[in-house]
C-alpha cells in the first residue's frame, strides 16, 4: 500500500500502482469525470501514472491554471498530427501551452500557412479529438528515439533528443501520432471540444536568429463550444481596446523606426495625461512623506556590478557606452536602485532620521528582443514611478502599511475595483537560497501578511516566490475583461543595503544595516497607461482624460457665444475644446464620440438667449440645458468621486 496526502491534508491508503484517476474516483465520481490532470510530489503526472510510493497529490479540472495547461498542450499534438496530416513533410519541433493556449513550431517543406488555411487546420483537428484517443506515455531508449526522428529527417528533434539523458526519454501517443514529449496530457482526445486555431507568426529555431525560422501556429481550445464562442468575443473586445490602436487614435503616443524600436514617443495629449499621472502621484506621496531625488540615465559599469544588476542584464542588455578616455564605461540604467542607494549614502543617518523615502520618476532602459516588443507593455525605454524607501526593520511594518494605503489609493482613483494581493514568501526548506538574517526574514513576512490582513486585502501566500533577496508583496489587477495585470510590486530588500554598504546609528550609538524597501504603484508609466487604456477603453477618469469637454456651435450664427463658453470652461479650469467646423453637429457628436469625449456641449440660439448649454455625455446621455456654473459642479462633483483625498 502507498499512502497519498491530498491537498487539504487528509492522508488515504491506495494499493501500489493505483493512479490519480483512481484516487479521483476514490473520492466522487463527478471529480473523477472532471479531473484532467495531476501533480505528484511536485511533478506533472499523467492521469493514469501508476504512483509506487507515498506522496502528495494534487488533482486538476479545467478549472485550475494547471488542468488548462495540461488540456492546451494535449490539444498541440492534435494540431501537430493535423499538419502532419494536411502537410506531409513538415517536421515538427515543440509545442507547449501558453498563458492562453499553445502553440506548435513547425518547419514546412514548402509554402506558407495563412489565414485561410485555419478552417481546414480546426476541421481536421476536431475530427482526430473527436475520435477519443487516448494520450499513452512510452519510454524510449535513445538510440530508438534518436533513430525515429532521423529518419524521418527532423533535424530538431533530433538535437532535442541528444541534449536529453538515455533513460529519461518518452514519447506521446494518440492515434497513429506519436511525438517526443514529457508529458503532463488529459486523459483522452475527446474532452476537447472546440480547438481555433488563432494566428502564425515566424519563429527562430530556440529564438535564436541565427537559426532556421520556423512557422508558430498559435492556438486554443475548450471543453465547450459555448466557451470557445465567448472567449472569440472577448478577443473582439480586446481587439477594439488595444491599446496600440486607441493610442493612436487618441493621439496619445507613437513610434518611429528613425528613433528605434521600442521607444515610445509621448504626443502632446499623451504627454499631458501621464503628467497628470505624475503630478497626481507626487501629491499623495509628498502627504507621505517622500522627497523626490532625480538622478542621472547612466552610471558607471561599476555601480551595476556593485548592485548586481550588470550580472542580470548586462550581456543581454545595451552595451556599455565608452568614452574617449580608455576603459571608462557607462550603463544606461536598468534600475534607479542604485542611484538611490548611493543618494543615501551622501551622508551618515541617525535612526531618529529614518525612514528615508526616494521617489523618483526614473527612466531605466532594458534591452528587449525585438519580438517581445509590445506597444507601451513591452519596451526598451520606460519611467517607474519609482521609490526605495530605508527603514529600520522595526519600522518595516507600519512603512509596509503606509505603502499598501497609497497603493489602495491610486488603484481605487483610477477606478480599478477588482484586485487581489500575492505575498511572496520563502521556501522553508531550502534556506540556503536566500541572504539576511533568519529573524530580519521572520519579521519582513509577518510585517507584510499583517499589514496585508489589516488593511483588508484578499490576499493568497505563495510559498518559495520570494527572491532571493527579500519578500514582496504584489497586487493583482483584474481589468475590464478580465484579464490579470500584475500592478504594483512592493519588494523588501537586505541585499543592496549590503552591497552598498548602507548603515544608519542605532539608539546603541552603534552601525546597523537599514531594511530596504522597493515600490512603484504605477510599475511603469508606458505599461499602466497600456492597461489603463485596455481597461477603460479610452474613458479615462474625468480627472485624468486629456479633453473633458468639446463645445460644438449649432451654427455659424453662434459662434462667438460657443467662444465665450470655452473662455468660462478654461477659467473654470476644465479641459475643453472648440469644433467650429462647418460640419453638422451630428458629425461633430458622432467625431467627439470617437474621441472619447466625456461632454458634449452643444449651443444653439436658445442656449445664447438663456446663457445655457445643453450639455450631451459620451454614449449619448442628455442632460439638457444647464448654466455653465451648474457644469462646473457637475465636473467637479464627478471627480471628487473617483479622485479622493489621500
Ligand atoms: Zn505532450
Ligand atoms: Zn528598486
């Protein structure tokens, strides 16, 4: 007998061989039908693995992260035996699931793979899974392996094959398809139920372009066809929200191929938005008690080996800029931390002085490949709201407090509702992989999960997640479609004080090291303004849209009375635009709507003879005529509602 923990911690006794499958039914026949992957002992095991010792054993459905990832690469064989079938030929290379479903790399004989060619792909693939095809894992020696892909001529497998130890080596079968693969497969072809195939991309051969390019057929699939249905609708959705798309037609940022790639430049509506961001952050955390710093775009080579950032970035990153004098070098910076360490050290501390709080909006440069580049979410240039705070460790946990509330403020002013909190703690077991004390780690995790349980955040542990160098708490941010954005990280740090150097006086008149602490609510400006677009598609907050109002004269005749309305806006101090246009104000209204314009309003000879406007929200909302004070409250009213006092 073999005794298996389950993950709600109640131990059962099994015969010797039995499998998750087993254990499943075990408990219900409903979970038996549901479970479509499992982990054992830390491993991904395959439904109907024989389990031959004691362990502990985690059972997954469609509903779990895990069981998605099992069912979305099970459904790469079926895609990849449909190619097979489709292109005889092609040599398949490796298919893993993804964040939202898989893909498959694939080198064709000749020809291309396009979007008309989907349809036939889906098809095929539908019928293979319908067939119920049990997925068998099959331990090969490698010499057998080896020879199976040689002679069917695939180059890649082959080299996949010789990095890997005789004994370790397995195939997938299904059908008549058989694929090298580890495993981690749903019971059986026919629990998918609707597979699209998505889009191709090329690919680099293990993303190197000095290699053959491949062909990526990226994909998805679902146990209902009802969910396949909903989620093409959300993508419809994401499509009209993309932020590159409303960036542009906002007039909101750009890029030019002359300046380089994955360097967003700001236009004049976009510059204006994100100073607002700026300046709405610099207010609260000035009330917090940070001082702004401002340090330089480059450091010497010599600061980021200090901090360790040169090991983490420098050979993958740009290269450093030399000088004419010999062997000096700089780094553009991928970090301000230790700008900001080096800020701390421009003199000696007392205890009575801390915490010390820098905030900096600081521009890091990051070296991405050019195809991870993504609009403002993946870029070579970015500003972090950035701020270290140096603390004692008894001060960590009301500083780790005050961080959650400013982080809770500008989340809650931007209208995000829907988040949930990670703290990252260590992995017990396995002390050896992390630096500072055992008490100062103790006291950095209880300070996070009370100030996380204090301030009412829906929070989950995630046990091993910390870095090396310290705990951190991250918040979850769930947009308007749903999708998780990770937002705001707040990362307690012993390392760099010690690298660095850093020390303030105690009360024992004697040297102690401070606790660091890194946060960026925003993270970086170009991604949360990214997100905030997605989010809102476009209708920004009142305080934060670039025009709040358009005024739109009925005709010619009331022209200089829609002029006298702009002025009594621009003194009130709301944003506001003048279309005088010889356009009908239908067009007008229709062209303001695609601006995003929260106010229209529109002036006719009745608005002049009573000194009024008749005021028209975005989405077509009327809210009659009204006088331009009763407006002004109206707006101020609107933001004081979403915006806060800190
Ligand atoms: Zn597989
Ligand atoms: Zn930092």
């Amino acid at each position: 007998m073999i005794e298996i923990t389950l993950p709600d911690g109640t131990i059962k006794e099994y015969s010797k061989g039995s499998t998750a499958m087993d254990v499943a039914l075990s408990i219900s026949e409903g979970l038996a039908r549901n479970v479509i992957s499992a982990k054992f002992n830390d491993t991904v095991v395959e439904t109907v693995t024989p389990l031959n010792e004691d362990g502990s054993l985690i059972l997954y459905t469609w509903n779990n992260p895990e069981g998605k990832k099992a069912f979305w690469h099970s459904t790469s064989h079926i895609v990849a035996q449909a190619l097979e079938e489709l292109y005889p030929g092609i040599k398949l290379t490796i298919g893993p699931a993804i964040d939202n479903g898989f893909y498959y790399d694939v080198d064709l004989p000749e020809g291309s793979i396009s979007d008309k060619d989907f349809q036939a792909i889906e098809k095929k693939a539908i019928e293979i899974a319908r067939g119920k095809h049990a997925f068998k894992m099959r331990a090969v020696s490698k010499a057998d392996a080896l020879a199976k892909y040689k002679s069917e001529g695939n180059e890649y497998k082959v080299e996949l094959i010789e990095n890997l130890e005789d004994g370790t080596i397995t195939f997938c079968d299904h059908d008549s398809f058989t694929d090298l693969c580890r495993g981690g497969h749903i019971p059986n072809t026919g629990i998918v139920k609707a597979i699209k195939v998505l889009s191709v991309a090329g690919a680099y051969w293990r993303g190197d372009e000095n290699k053959p390019q491949l062909t990526r057929v990226y994909g998805i699939s679902f146990p209902k066809q009802k969910e396949l249905t909903e989620y093409l609708e959300l993508l419809e959705e994401a499509k009209k929200r993309d932020h590159r798309k409303l960036g542009k037609e906002l007039e909101l940022f750009t890029f030019s191929q002359k300046v380089g790639q994955g360097l967003p430049l700001w236009l004049p509506k976009g510059a204006a938005l994100r100073e607002r961001l700026e300046q709405f952050l610099k207010k609260a955390q000035k009330k917090a008690g940070y001082e702004m710093v401002v340090s330089p775009h480059i450091g010497q080579k010599e600061l980021y080996v200090t901090s360790g950032h040169y090991e983490k970035y420098g050979a993958d990153s740009f290269q450093p800029i030399n000088t004419p004098k010999d062997g000096e070098e700089f780094l553009l910076k991928p970090m301000n931390c230790p700008h900001h360490c080096e800020i701390y050290n421009h003199r000696p501390f007392s205890y009575k002085e801390l915490p010390k709080r820098y905030a900096e909006f600081g521009t890091v440069y990051r070296y991405e490949q050019s195809g991870e580049l993504h609009g403002l979410t993946r870029v070579r240039g970015f500003t972090q709201d950035d701020a270290h705070i140096f603390c004692t460790p008894d001060q960590l946990d009301q500083e780790f407090k005050n961080v959650i509330d400013l982080s809770l403020y500008v989340l809650g002013s931007l209208g995000f509702e829907n988040f949930t909190a990670q703290v990252s703690v260590r992995d017990l077991d396995k002390p050896e992989k992390y630096i500072g004390s055992l008490e100062n780690w103790e006291k950095a995790e209880n300070a996070i999960i009370n100030a996380a349980k204090e301030k009412g955040l829906d929070f989950v542990i995630e046990k091993g997640e910390a870095a090396f160098y310290g705990p951190k708490l991250d918040f979850m941010v769930k947009d308007a479609l749903g999708r998780s954005w990770q937002l705001g990280t707040i990362q307690v740090d012993y390392n760099l004080p010690e690298r660095f150097d850093l020390t303030y006086k105690g009360s024992d008149n004697e040297s102690h090291r401070p606790v660091m602490i890194h946060r960026a609510p925003f993270g970086s400006m170009e991604r949360f303004i990214a997100l905030l677009l997605e989010h809102t598609g476009g209708n920004f907050p009142l305080w934060l849209i670039p025009d709040q109002a358009i005024v739109l004269p009925v005709s010619e005749k009331n022209e200089k009375y829609a002029e006298k309305v702009l002025k009594s806006l621009e003194n009130n101090e709301i944003r506001a635009l003048l279309d005088n246009r010889n356009e009908t104000v239908g067009k007008k209204i229709r062209e303001a709507e695609m601006n995003k314009i929260p106010f229209m309003l529109i002036v006719g000879e009745n608005d002049e003879a009573a000194n009024t406007i008749s005021v028209r929200r975005h989405g077509g909302e009327d809210l009659g005529a009204i006088t331009i004070d009763n407006f002004a409250n109206l707006v101020d009213t609107e933001i004081n509602s979403t915006l806060k006092s800190f």
